[in-house]
C-alpha cells in the first residue's frame, strides 16, 4: 500500500515540476520577446527621400536627399554631387537593420558603445517625407570567423534605452567627412572603347596616342604595351579626393590639357591649371563639370599628364 502512495506521490511531483519547467520556459520566451526585437528597423528604401546623420568629423549635419530620383548632397548650406555608390552601399546597409543581440540594457552602457547623444551618430531616415526612423550609430567591433572576419554595428534607437549588435558597416558609412560623399569622378571610361588619346603640352612637348592594328602608337611610334596599360587602367578610372571649392577658373588658362576620345564614349577633357605650391594644380574633367580637384601631395597631375618618353620602347 505505501509503495503505491509513494508512486501516485512521485507521479504528481513529476507532473509538477513538469509544469514548473513548461511555465518558465513558455515566461522567459514571452519576455525574450518583449525586450528583445530583432528588426529595430525595415526600410522601404525604394521610397526613401532623405537621410541626415551627424558625422563626428563634421560640425553639423549631413543630408542625402533624393528629389526627382536624382540625388544630392546637402551640407553647410550648399548643395553638392554625391557618390552614388556610397548612398547605394547605405541603402543597402538600412533596408533590414536586424539586431544580433542586446549589447545593453540602460544608459549606463552608452558610452561604452557609444551610442549617447554626444558620442554616436545620430541617423535620421525619412520615407516620402515622413521620419520614420532615428537611429543613435555607435562605435563598430570586429571578429574572426572562418572565411575572414565579420563587422557589427553598435545601434540604439533614439527614445530606447536598449543597445543592440547589428552586423553591419553602417558606422564606417557614414561617420566621416563630406569630402567621403561627393563624386570624385574625374574620368571613367571603358578603355576597350578608346581610339586615341590627345596631350597639350607647353613647347614642343606635346603628342597623340592612338590606337592601330598594330597597337598604340605615339606619333606613329612604337610604344611599350605595358606602360600603356598601365596608364590606360589610370585614365579609365580616375578620381580626386581633394576639393578646391573657392577656386575660380574663368580667367585661368589649362597648362596640360588632354582629350580622350573613341566609339560608343563622348570626348573627355580633363585640364590642369596652375595653383600654389601646395596645390600645384587644379585638375577639372568634362565628366564632372563644376568641380575642382587639388593635385596637392597625391601627385594627380603626375598620373594624368605623363611625359611622352614615359609610354616609349627603350625610352624611359
């Protein structure tokens, strides 16, 4: 008989604690959910009109803005040409911002990740002219894994106390200076495309590359193949990373001037026109009308405009 109490009473305990054990599991999945959201955002990014953020190397904001789906970069109340793949790679990066997991819980941990009002970046997104997310940016951690490594983000949205990991580039984005964001282009040309190229020089310096059966040629000469495609590769995708936006070029006469041209491509000019000595010179492009480009400490004008004898057999 007390076998069969102590049976009947082990059974119930068991059912219990079974219980317990479903309970808690059932409580701690519902409170997961609660405080932990993986999707802090889903853009519609095909409808996004604008984006500011507050870079730290900049004093004050920053805006991509998209009228007419053409887009410009706003800053110190100017206007500017923008990097389109730049605001691709940012699209891309806030399409799904989904968390990995909390990296913390209260305002105690701001600074760590720096997503506090003074040390993130703070990020505002809006869709057909209506905010619909701000976004604290913070500090960026890496780790290993068994193809290379991977990057996460430290994120909070504004209002929350809560800082997520999301694995994402989105703080190298966009935490840098305006310079970062505008279109460098100076030329970009397909250099199969490429018939000939023409060089004015002061004296009697200058010369015509052009294409033949026979190769590039330089004034009919014959030319080395591969300092030819090494300048071919430099002139097909050419781009400044220093801006002159006081210079004033209408009185200004080019010293070096190129002009490539070829099937299927409209001409490009690029120029060079005497500066400082810091400057040296300043580089435009009839592919990027309007903007300046320093030579400066990057040498630009050396790369663009090479000598003759640099393209020639045995005359280096």
């Amino acid at each position: 008989m007390a076998k069969k109490i102590n049976m009947k009473t082990l059974a119930i305990i068991f059912i219990v604690l079974l219980s317990l054990v479903i309970f808690k599991t059932v409580y701690d999945n519902n409170r997961g959910e609660k405080t932990f959201k993986s999707d802090i955002a889903t853009i519609d990014t095909a409808n996004v009109t604008n984006i500011t953020f507050f870079p730290k190397a900049e004093k004050k904001g920053i805006s991509l803005k998209k009228s007419a789906n053409t887009w410009q970069l706003l800053a110190n109340g100017k206007t500017y040409k923008p990097d389109i793949n730049i605001i691709q790679n940012i699209l891309s990066s806030i399409a799904v911002i989904k968390a990995e997991r909390v990296a913390g819980t209260d305002k105690s941990q701001w600074q760590n990740f720096e997503v506090s009002d003074t040390s993130g970046t703070k990020m505002i997104i809006e869709v057909s002219g209506k905010v619909v997310s701000e976004l604290i940016i913070g500090k960026f951690s890496y780790k290993q894994t068994g193809g290379g490594f991977s990057i996460s983000t430290y994120i909070r949205p504004v209002g929350e106390e809560t800082t997520y990991s999301v694995q994402s580039q989105l703080t190298m984005l966009i935490n840098r200076d305006l310079n970062a964001f505008r279109d460098k282009t100076i030329s970009k040309i397909e250099k199969e495309n490429l018939s000939s190229i023409s060089f004015s020089y002061p004296g009697d310096s200058s010369f015509t590359l052009s294409k033949t059966e026979n190769g590039w040629l330089v004034n009919n000469e014959a030319t080395d193949s591969n300092s030819i495609q090494s300048y071919l590769n430099t002139i097909a995708n050419c781009s400044g990373y220093e801006f002159d936006d006081n210079a004033t070029n209408t009185t200004l006469t080019p010293v070096y001037k190129i002009k490539a041209q070829g099937n299927n491509m409209q001409t490009v000019e690029i120029n060079a026109i005497p500066s400082d000595s810091l400057k040296q010179f300043i580089i435009t492009s009839s592919q990027n009308e309007g903007i300046n480009f320093i030579s400066g400490k990057s040498k630009l004008a050396d790369k663009i405009f090479i000598s003759k004898k640099n393209l020639m057999v045995g005359k280096k």
